[in-house]
C-alpha cells in the first residue's frame, strides 16, 4: 500500500527534485550576476565575473548530492510523505545538511572559485522551489483524485477497533488513492456500516462479495479474538488476483513504533523498537565521544576547584558513585560530587531529595542548585555509560516501585540515559510529576533526531543549569 505510493509519487518526486536544485544553481548564478542591483562589498567577488561554465560543472554534484541525502533521510518513503508538516520537515531537514555538504566540498574544491552570495541565493531558491513543488504536486494529485483517476478501491475485511483505525486512516490520507468501498466482518457482528462505509459481507461471503463489487486491494486486520479466521480468509482469497495486505492486530502494544522486516521470506514485527540506529546512532556517539571529551578538557580547573573545595568543606570522598539504571535495563555506577553527608541514607533508605533536605552539605546544596554536582557525568558519557541527550536515569531500587505503577515506564531504557533531557529543559525534573517526565521521554524517544538532540543541547545552555525544582 505505502510502498505502491512511494514507487509512483515517491520515485517521480526524486528526479523533480533533481530538476529543481539543478534549476535553483543555474538561477542563483544568474540573479547574482545578471540581475541589476548593488550587493555588499564584503560579498563580492571580484570586478571580473566568472564563467557559467565553472558553476554548470557542479550541476551532477548538486544532482546526486541532494538525491543522497533525500534519500538517506527516507524523504520518499512512504510513512514519511504522510502529511505536508511531517514531509516539508524532512524536506527541509535534508536541504539543509545537502547545502552544508556541498558548501563544504566546494570549499575544498576552490573557495574562491564560487561567489558566497551564489551560495545564499542557491539554499533560499532551492528551499522555496521543494516547498512549492511539493504543495503543487500534492494538488494536481488531489484534483485528479477527486476526479476518480488514479483511485484504488479498497475492500476493508475485519472487525473491531483494529478496523475502525484503518478506515481512519485510509480516510485521513487521501493522498495515498485509496477509497474503502465496504466492508467484510464476522457473521455475529452486529455493525452494518462505519461512518459512510457499509457493511456488504461476511467472510465466508467474501469470494462473491469481490466478484460484485470489484475491488483493487483487500486489507485485512482481525482482532485476537478472531485470529483463527484468518488461515480461512486467505485460503478463499488464495486464487484471486488482486492485492491482498494483512495489518497485524499490535496496535495496542505499540507505543515506540512499528516496524516490520523481512528474514529470509519470514516477516517479524517490530515492536517498540529504539530509533536510535545507523548512522544516527553513530553520529550521536561520536558527539557524545567529542563533546564530553571536550567539555572534561575546558573544564578542568573548575572540576579540580569544586573537588578541592568539597573536600575542605566536608569530610568523606569527592566523588560519590551512585548506581543507575540505563540502557536495556543495564545498570552502571553514575558519578556526582558528593552534596550529601557520608552517612545520607542511613536512616531513612533510599529516599528522593526533597527542597528542604538537611542531609545536604552547605556547599552541597550550592551545587545542587546549580547543577554543577553533575559535572563528573561527563565521563560517564566518555565511557559510554551515558549520552549528552536522553532521559535522565533512574535508581534501581525506584524503577522496580515504577514499573509496576506507570504504564510504559520500561520503554524509557530504550536509549541511553543522559545529563539533560526533553523532560529536563520542559522544567519535569526534581519532585515533579512522574507522569510528565515519563511523557517527554517517551516523546524524545518517539521522535528522536540528531536534530532534536542539538535542539535540547541548545536549550539547556540557553535555559541555563539552575532550576527551582534543582535540590
């Protein structure tokens, strides 16, 4: 179904796109050096203009570099062009890091060769002209569809809110040519229709229901209950020659995603899985590797005062190691600057800090207000134990109490535990609501990018380290 669209409207898409950077080159050489108006001197590039010819040279690198990295970001997938804000996105996400690539191999190539202005005017010219032609395209599509041309007619066979979702989505993106013409359901179903679709068999019918009305495609999703008529459904439909999709009854366990991939001619469903994969996974470890290096580095002379003055203020080790709870459920020892007294938790157990905790040390308490006890969790990241970005980890001993108390509250473990978070910079941290805090990570897990991550590094350094609930 999605991978039909993605053949057709997918594939002609990526040679429009070509097309359209190659055009957005051409015209941006052409408006800066043809087009009558004053430019600022520290952009010019000479007296002397140079060549088309040394700017239509780059014309296959434009082409095959921007086809890349649509390609490589999934733009043309099907699941992805779902929805113009979720498609203009990614578009954009990808024109950016393609410009940023071919800046920087023209830099190599001969910077002084290409006009920085050309550059400017080829992103906005070429940003503009995707939108556009995306928004022009899914009009043309739509109009043609509304007429009846490139429409498939869909027979919906199942029952229960599994079918109910389905209809809903097959309504919602009417992009994908798709029309639910009816349905086939169990014989003890009591629904004669779902919204404007009618009921117009029951499965041991469904041979003649297609003969009658002609369906393109056949989806069908039965619920648990109904999973035995399945071997059934598709020994009757075993020598029909239209299209026939199975959509597996998961939906209720999926709260991550799904995926399904195929081993060897043996489809497995993926549920739940982590999203950090690939080369996403790898570039976010290589920023973890670099920056927490880095920042250990450039901070140095403020760790050895905090370890200095911790030290002099309050008897006990400088470093307390606390264990955690964190990818895949993996325990590791995280690190912190002592704040507490030796003995913190030797009457009550474990307990959460709370605002007014007299078992903080003076200096302590400074630290904890401003975070800087965290500091040391930078070499948890250089070992690995730990990213920049992801949900802050939990005490063993808290996440057994969770587990059982918030639902979904396991799936937190699916990335690496960070020293900031989207529940962090939202301000659900300290003795906050669990249910928020559970909902951001979800949520940063949900939509995890390499983007989202320096977009949460970013707002952490802007928002600063201090926090009312930081106690």
């Amino acid at each position: 179904m999605l991978r039909r669209y993605q053949c057709t409207f997918g594939h002609a898409l990526l040679v429009v796109d070509a097309v359209v950077m190659v055009l957005a080159w051409c015209a941006a050489y052409w408006l800066r050096f043809y087009f009558p108006f004053r430019v600022p001197a520290f952009l010019e590039v000479g007296k002397s203009f140079p060549t088309f010819r040394s700017y239509a040279a780059l014309l296959p690198m434009v082409a095959a570099l921007w086809i890349a990295v649509l390609v490589w970001m999934r733009a043309y997938e099907g699941s992805r062009s779902l929805g113009r804000a979720v498609q203009l996105g990614v578009i954009l996400r990808a024109h950016a890091m393609a410009l940023l690539l071919f800046v920087s191999l023209t830099y190599f190539l001969d910077a002084r060769m290409y006009s920085r202005l050309v550059m400017i005017y080829f992103g906005l010219i070429g940003a503009l002209a995707m939108i556009v032609t995306r928004l022009v395209a899914r009009i043309v599509l739509e109009g043609l569809r509304s007429r009846g041309r490139y429409v498939r007619n869909v027979l919906a066979v199942g029952d229960g809110m599994g079918l109910e979702l389905l209809i809903d989505r097959v309504e919602r993106f009417q992009e994908l040519g798709l029309r639910v013409i009816g349905i086939v359901t169990h014989h003890a179903s009591t629904i004669r229709s779902l919204g404007n679709v009618p009921v117009v068999g029951h499965f041991e019918e469904i041979t003649e229901v297609i003969k009658r009305v002609k369906p393109d495609e056949v989806l069908v999703t039965l619920p648990p209950a109904q999973s035995n008529e399945m071997a059934g459904l598709l020994d009757l439909l075993k020598d029909e020659t239209i299209d026939v999709s199975i959509v597996p009854d998961v939906y209720q366990y999926v709260t991550l995603g799904c995926k399904i991939e195929d081993f060897d001619g043996l489809p497995i469903v993926r549920i739940n899985d982590s999203p950090v994969i690939g080369w996403g996974a790898m570039a976010k470890r290589v920023t973890d590797v670099v920056a927490s290096a880095f920042a250990l580095l450039l901070l140095s002379p403020l760790l050895l005062l905090i370890a200095a003055i911790t030290k002099l203020t309050s008897p006990g080790p400088i470093l307390y190691a606390q264990e955690r709870m964190g990818l895949d459920g993996r325990s590791f020892k995280m690190l912190k600057f002592r704040s507490m007294r030796v003995d913190a938790e030797a009457q009550t157990g474990a307990v959460w800090a709370r605002a007014s905790d007299d078992r903080k040390t003076p200096f302590g308490a400074l630290l904890r207000r401003t975070s800087l006890d965290e500091l040391p969790q930078f070499w948890n990241v250089l070992c690995g134990d730990m990213s920049l970005v992801g949900p802050r980890p939990e005490r063993p001993i808290f996440v057994q109490k969770f587990r059982g108390n918030i639902p979904h509250y396991m799936l937190r473990h699916k990335v690496r535990a960070g020293i900031t978070g989207w529940a962090q910079v939202n301000g659900w941290r300290g003795d906050t609501s669990l249910d928020r805090r559970i909902e951001c990570d979800l949520f940063y897990i949900r939509h995890w990018s390499y983007i989202l991550d320096l977009k949460i590094l970013t707002m952490t350094l802007w928002k600063g380290f201090i926090n009312k609930n930081a106690y």
